[in-house]
C-alpha cells in the first residue's frame, strides 16, 4: 500500500518538474537571445588579401573592357562601309557581310555579359 501510494506521488512530482525545466529553459533562453549585427563590408574590407585579389579583378575588368571597345569600333567601321557600299554589293555579299556584321553584334553581347 505504501508503494502504490508512492506512485501515485511521483507522476505528478514528476510531471511538475518536467513542466518545471521547460518553463526555465524557455525563460532563460529568452533572457540571453540578442540579435546581432555583422557588417560584412567590413569583413571583408579587413582581409587583407581583399585588396590583392580587388586589383586582380579591376584588371581583368579593364582588359575585358578593353576588347567590347575594340569590338564595337570594329563593328561601327564595318556597318559605315556597310552602308556606304551596300548598293553595289551582290545579293551573295549582302548577305555575307550582313551575316559578319551580326556575329560580331553577338560577340559584344556576349562580352558584355
């Protein structure tokens, strides 16, 4: 009798205390939770190999820069002779040169990209 009383005490003991420990964990969790800031900007801007591989970069971005200009001062001079001597041209050089004036339209589509 004594044992059966027993049981009857520690379930609800026991669910008091797991009620107990969720409530404290709850609270303290809440208590210690910040949000927090992080400028990755500066991050980044205090590696120190940022700086090396940023040159790297704007150099290949000058050199890609480079050929669109060359590309489109081509292409400029290629359709002005297009239109300048269209007129005269054969159906089959019209075409030709329509086809290579488009080719080189795409190229600097595609190194703009």
């Amino acid at each position: 009798m004594l044992k059966n009383n027993m049981n009857k005490q520690a379930f609800p003991i026991s669910r008091i205390a797991i009620l107990m420990s969720t409530v404290m964990f709850f609270y303290f969790k809440s208590k210690t939770s910040e949000l927090v800031f992080v400028d990755v900007n500066k991050l980044i801007e205090g590696y120190k190999r940022t700086k090396v591989e940023r040159e790297k970069f704007d150099e290949k971005a000058q050199l890609l820069k480079a050929n669109v200009d060359s590309l489109m001062v081509d292409w400029q001079k290629e359709l002005k002779n297009y239109e300048k001597t269209h007129s005269s041209m054969t159906k089959k050089e019209l075409v030709l040169k329509q086809e290579v004036l488009r080719n080189k339209q795409e190229q600097i589509g595609n190194y703009k990209q």
